[in-house]
C-alpha cells in the first residue's frame, strides 16, 4: 500500500509541477519546500487532488508546513 500512496503522491505532483517528476526520481526524499520546488498554492492544490483521489478530507489545521515537505509526509497526511 505504501508504494501505492507513494505512486499517487508523485503522479498528483507532477501535474502539479511536471518538472518535479525528474527531481523525485533523482532523489525519492527530496524536501519540497525547503528547495523551493512548491509553494503554499501548489500545496492548495494537492490538497484539493488528494481529497479527490482518496475520497478522503484532509484536515489542514492538523498539520504545518512540514507535512507537505517530502512525498513521506505528504504520504502521512493520506492516512
């Protein structure tokens, strides 16, 4: 299951970002944030992509900036 969420992580990511799909499988535990590859709207709208895959709401006051900094933690957010 955990490289299925991973799949679905990165695929929602890069239709987000298409030049995030390069950079994820050079370096699967890449920090998002910190590299400047997403920013608050990107997060916004993986969110949005996420709910819509999942059929899961996510609770954003649950969580602060660093659950959206690598595909693990985004990961966690799907659970």
């Amino acid at each position: 299951m955990e490289k299925k969420n991973r799949q679905i992580i990165e695929e929602i990511l890069s239709e987000i970002k298409p030049e995030l799909k390069a950079k994820l499988a050079d370096n699967p535990n890449l920090n998002l944030i910190n590299e400047g590859l997403i920013d608050s709207f990107d997060i916004i709208q993986l969110i949005v992509k996420i709910e819509k895959v999942t059929k899961k709401k996510v609770v954003i006051s649950d969580f602060n900036r660093n659950a959206f900094s690598s595909v693990e933690e985004i990961i966690k957010l799907c659970k």
